[in-house]
C-alpha cells in the first residue's frame, strides 16, 4: 500500500476577521490631521478672519435714524431704543418746547448698518436734532355749535381763553371768579393739519354774533318808557312804533306787555360770578339770580345752583339803566 507524499510547502488556508470600518475612518482622520497639518491650520485661520470680517464689516453695529426724507442721525445698536420709544421721547420734548400737544405728521425709520464707531451719534445728539426738524401738528381746537363747526383755535388753551374772556365781558370787573357756559357749544380738541387757525378776534367776533328778534317784555314796578327803550338799544320813537296800540307816556303801567325789537346774541352765554358777598347767575350780561354767598355750597355746579335758586333779581334789584 502507498502512501500519499504530503507537500510540506503547500500552505494551509486560514481564515480572519474583517477589520472594523471604524477603525480606518479614525485612521484616516488622524492621518489628515498629522500628516496635513498645515491644510487643517490654514482652515482655521481662514474661518476666524471670515467671522471677524463678518462682524466687523457686515453685520449691523448701528442704526441710521430717518424722519419722512431726512436723515437725523446714527446711533449704535447698544443705544437703540425700539421706534415707539423715540417718538414717545420725541414728542415730549416738543410738547415741553411749544407748552402744548403734538404729533409727529412723519414716519420714524430705523435702517441697519455698518459703520465706524467715530461716525456714530449718541442718543441725545439725535434726539435735539430731531426736536428742530421734525414736522409736527399742534393740538387745535374746534368750536362745535350744535354739530357744526363755526371756528378754530390755535389750541385749547386759546380757546378756553377766549371763552373766559366773553364771559367776563359779561360781569363787573369786582367779580373774582367767573365761570362761563354757553348753550350747545362745545370746545373739541384735534390736530391742526394743513389747516389755519382763526384770529382770536376772529373767533370772538363769531361767538359775539347777535339776530335782530322781536320779543315779548312785561313792565316792571319802577319801569321807564326811555330805560326799556334804553335796554333793548332803540329810541323811544322805535318803541312807541313797536307798540302802535299803547300810547307810551312817561309813565307806564306794571304789567303792560311790550313788543321789543333788539339784537339777540346767537349763543346764550350764562356766566356764574362770585362778587364780596352774592353769587350771581347771568344770561348774557342779564341777572337771572342772585345769592348770598354763605347760603351757597362751593361745589354746587352752575346747573345745580339755578335749579334750586329761591331769588330771583327784579328791576327793582337792578335798574334797566344800568
């Protein structure tokens, strides 16, 4: 029986395992990064002058402020208050400047930019540039008869004025307090935008307007033919023809009634007065009531005290020719 020669030199097949893919991604990575060193150090260098550059030159550092077309000034971000808050600052130094109400009539803009901290402004600076040229409108007023508009102030204040003004033109000069209402006026605040306010003598002139009427009078105890012609300004000739059916000597009767011819002022302007020692209510000039002071409350209003008046100021309190 023979036997098999074995070649020695034959080699046997043996098997491994397969290298981890892990393992070669990391030994490429360090490889990259010993081996090619300089590239991985030019790539940071390169990204941080890239961020640098950005926020140096690129990225907003300021705001450039604008009203309407003008451009008012630069501020930088750290400085930067939101557009509500300017206007809010704004507007009150023009308000404190003018002593009255405005708005501003133009848009607020803030542009982001770039620039250079020695071209930049400081909130102030801004704000007393926009102060000289922001336009503005000026809180007017409206006098408002019965739902028209039949003039226009320059503002509240103004209007209140010539208010007090045509009330004490009603009153003696001793009156220490004069408090005016006028029937169906009212005084509406607005803006005055593109619109011109009336003159002061304008707007008096307007709510001083008086209508020729013919009205009724009943002759008082101590009554006179020429002081009720005096009262209502005509002659004692206009007086007798008024009243054709009464022969108007020097003394009438109490109780007569007379047809008066006289200018009515258009608005009914009651006035309540405080003297030494009465409060007095008038309508136009005229005594409607008069109280002693201590019988009075001080906060009764105008409408209250003429509801509960219990003395009425007859001719006999106050001469027609007066």
């Amino acid at each position: 029986m023979s036997r098999r020669r074995v070649n020695s030199n034959k080699r046997t097949k043996t098997t491994t395992r397969p290298k981890r893919r892990t393992k070669g991604i990391v030994h490429r990575a360090y490889r990259a990064l010993f081996l090619n060193s300089h590239r991985v150090v030019f790539a940071i260098v390169f990204l941080v002058l890239f961020i640098a550059a950005y926020l140096f030159f690129v990225r907003p550092n300021a705001y450039i402020v604008t009203i309407g077309n003008t451009v008012i000034g630069t501020i930088h971000q750290n400085e930067l208050i939101n557009e509500r808050d300017f206007i809010g600052l704004l507007t009150a130094r023009i308000n404190h400047r003018l002593d009255t109400n405005t708005i501003i009539t133009e848009d607020i803009r803030f542009t982001p930019t770039n620039t250079r901290r020695a071209n930049l402004n400081t909130l102030e600076q801004v704000l007393m540039r926009a102060v000289e040229e922001t336009p503005y409108a000026v809180e007017g007023a409206h006098f408002v008869l019965n739902g028209e508009v039949i003039a226009t102030a320059a503002s509240m204040a103004v209007a209140n004025e010539i208010l007090e003004n045509i009330g004490r033109s009603f009153v003696p000069n001793s009156a220490t307090h004069v408090n005016t209402v006028a029937e169906g006026l009212r005084i509406v605040p607005f803006f005055l935008i593109g619109e011109e306010p009336d003159s002061i003598a304008e707007i008096t002139t307007m709510l001083s307007a008086t209508t020729l009427e013919r009205i009724t009078y009943t002759v008082q105890s101590g009554d006179t033919v020429s002081g009720i012609a005096n009262f209502a300004g005509i002659t004692q000739g206009e007086l007798q023809a008024l009243n054709p059916q009464h022969n108007l000597g020097h003394r009438i009767n109490a109780g007569l009634q007379l047809t008066l011819e006289m200018n009515v002022p258009v608005i009914e302007f009651t006035t309540e007065e405080i003297s030494d020692d009465y409060r007095i209510i008038r309508t136009n000039g005229q005594i409607v009531a008069r109280y002693a002071l201590e019988e009075v409350i001080d906060d009764d209003t105008l409408e209250e005290i003429t509801d509960y008046a219990t003395e009425e100021v007859t001719n006999g309190d106050e001469d027609l020719d007066s």
